[in-house]
C-alpha cells in the first residue's frame, strides 16, 4: 500500500514540478502589468479564506501534520513544526503576495510620467482615432477587446482631455477619459488606490518603450 501511495505522490508532485517549470518560463519572459497581477492572484487570492498554489501547500503540510499527530502522536516537535510551516506559507507568504500585487498600482512618486513623457513617442491623436475605430469595428462579434485596444484608448481620451484642458476645458472630454481609464484598470485588475489617469500614462509609457 505503501509504495502505491508513493507512486502516486511522485507523479502528482512530477506533474506539479513540470506545471511549476511552465509558470517559472512565462514569469522570466517578462509579464506586463495584467500579467504580474494575474500570476500573483493564481498562487493566492484572499477572498473565501484563501485561495490559490499557496494556501493549498499549506493545507498538504497541515493535512501531513494531522497524518503524524495521528500514526506518530509522540512526536509533538515535528507537528508544531509542519503546523508552524503551513501557517507561515498560508499567513506570512500568502499575506505578501497579496501585498505585492496590492502595491502594484502604487509606484513612487518618481516613478509617474508625466503627460509630455508619456507620449513622447506615441502616434498622432488623428492616427490613434483611426486605430481605434478600426480595431473596434474589426473585432468579431462577442469577443473581448484586447488590453492593447483598451489602453490605447484610455491614452488617446487622455490625450483628447489634455488638449482640451490647455485650450477650451471640456466636461465631457475628461469624464471618458476618466473613465477609460478605470476601464484599464478593471482590466489589469488594479486596485483604484491612484489616480486612473495617472496609471494609464504610467501603463502607456511601459508599453511604448517595451513593445
């Protein structure tokens, strides 16, 4: 019996080490924004008390804590020690990766661009219109915009606003933008704890110099 549960341990954990390996190749290929925060939430999201790669490790080491307190109850130092281990992946590691991709969204100060920074090298305003109309017109009935579309239009009605603003101040220019900006950020599955517009120039000036 023994050597059967073996096995299947060693080809659960094989398996898992090969999907890990996949995960470790797509992290060291670069991620975007979208990507960082999507990875982060896949190894633990908090909600419904944890979810994710690392609340379930923690809940193999306290399943293998109980399977000891109960064939090996004399060895107390060696259960306090697993138990002490799931608590520290659920509570210690869990709690910063859900800090990290929180924090995300919160750059230093430094770190903003400005307006003139952002788009620095983007495409005309005329240009991206023309973009945009036709990469929404193009788009197959029913299916999801891509992040590309969503941020360049958030870029563009930033820039619309923008210009609006040093000329004749628009109302209604600023509200899309701002709301094309919470767009992305619904979309990035970014916390709102920045300015929406400030984030796009941020996002914007990452995707430009990074295609």
């Amino acid at each position: 019996m023994s050597l059967l549960v073996q096995h299947r341990i060693d080809t659960a954990t094989d398996a898992l080490r090969t999907s890990l390996d996949n995960v470790l190749r797509e992290a060291r290929t670069g991620l975007d924004a979208a990507d960082q925060r999507h990875l982060l939430r896949r190894l633990y999201t908090p909600e419904n008390g944890g979810t994710g790669l690392i609340p379930l490790l923690a809940e193999i080491l306290t399943a293998v804590s109980d399977a000891v307190r109960e064939w090996q109850p004399n060895h107390e130092t060696v259960i306090k020690a697993l138990d002490e281990a799931a608590a520290y992946v659920a509570d210690s590691a869990g709690q910063r990766i859900n800090t990290a991709r929180n924090l995300l969204t919160r750059p230093a100060k430094q770190d903003w661009p400005t307006p003139e920074q952002a788009y620095a090298k983007a495409p005309s305003i005329v240009s991206e219109i023309g973009w945009t109309a036709r990469t929404a017109t193009e788009r197959p009935f029913g299916t999801e915009a891509s992040r590309e579309f969503w941020l360049r239009k958030a870029a563009l009605l930033d820039r619309i606003a923008l210009d609006g603003s040093t000329a004749h101040f628009t109302h209604d220019a600023t509200e899309l933008a701002a709301g094309a900006a919470r767009r992305l950020m619904d979309v990035d599955d970014a916390a709102v704890i920045c300015d929406p517009r400030h984030y796009v120039r941020q996002q914007y000036t990452l995707w430009i110099t990074n295609p």
